[in-house]
C-alpha cells in the first residue's frame, strides 16, 4: 500500500487557472498531492497585469520570482491593527514573505512575463482562488508560452 497523492507533477500534466489577472498551475494541493499543510502554484502575469488588494484569512505565503520584475505591495500589519502599505520591486531571485491574513498585491511593471511561485500554509486559498467568479479551468494544455499570457484580458 502506498500513500494517495502524486510524488511528482510536470505542468503540462495540470490545468490552468485563468483568470483577468493572469493564470496559475496548482502543482501541489490537497486535491493532487494529498498535501496537509501546503499549496503550490505557478503564477505567470502578462506585462501589466496583476491581481488587487487581497489577503488569504488565516494562510501564510511566499512568493519566489522566477522571471521577470514587478511592484509587490505588502502592508505592515493587520488591517485591523492598522497595517500600511508597503511598496517594493521584485526581480528574478527575491522572495517575498506574507504573514497569514496581511493584504497585498503583486502587479507586473516589466516587459516580459512575471513567474513566480506561490507557497500557501496551511492549504485553503487554492479553493478560494478557483471560486473567484472569473476563473476560468483550461484543461490539461501543455507547457505555458509567453504567448498564453499576452492572450489574456488585461
């Protein structure tokens, strides 16, 4: 007997969450791996794109930039503790910590694609990511091109 879940994802295996602000590949998620305490996704976003203001009640995050450069905004604190925004570019290498439940938001000011990871703890905000009204479930499509993204509506 062996454990449930898959031990290795190739992104072309996975669909692709498409949404206004870009696409993701979940690649390891309760659903897929059987994770307990984790979310992976693969974000690309289109120059100009990005997500608004948002926070995930209750999860961490980090997001890795693996290509491209953009404007991160991470507020100070709590919103009810009267958290600031705070405002920084983010380039190929940097990683940006989110403490659980803090707003933010993550824009593409560069020519090219923005691609990061994007690692949730505990897991939950993969399934409020697929209930935005604007998603948009493309099966199982192959690797992503930059051309994918520059399809998108901005």
């Amino acid at each position: 007997m062996s454990l449930p879940g898959r031990r290795h994802v190739s992104p072309e295996t996975v669909p692709t969450s498409a949404f206004g602000w870009g696409q993701i590949k979940f690649l390891c998620d309760p659903q897929l791996c059987h994770a307990e305490h984790l979310t992976i996704g693969h974000v690309k976003l289109g120059p100009g794109q990005g997500h608004l203001r948002h926070n995930h009640p209750g999860s961490e995050e980090i997001l890795f930039i693996l290509e491209g450069e953009g404007e991160q905004m991470v507020e100070t604190d709590l919103e009810e503790n009267g958290g600031e925004p705070q405002l920084f570019t983010v380039r190929k290498g940097d990683l940006v910590h989110i403490p659980a439940s803090v707003y933010h938001q993550t824009v593409n000011t560069g020519a090219g694609t923005l691609e990061l990871l994007a690692v949730y703890s505990p897991c939950g905000p993969e399934e409020v990511i697929r209930a935005l009204p604007d998603h948009e479930l493309r099966p199982d499509d192959g690797a992503w091109t930059e051309r994918a993204c520059e399809n998108l509506p901005r």
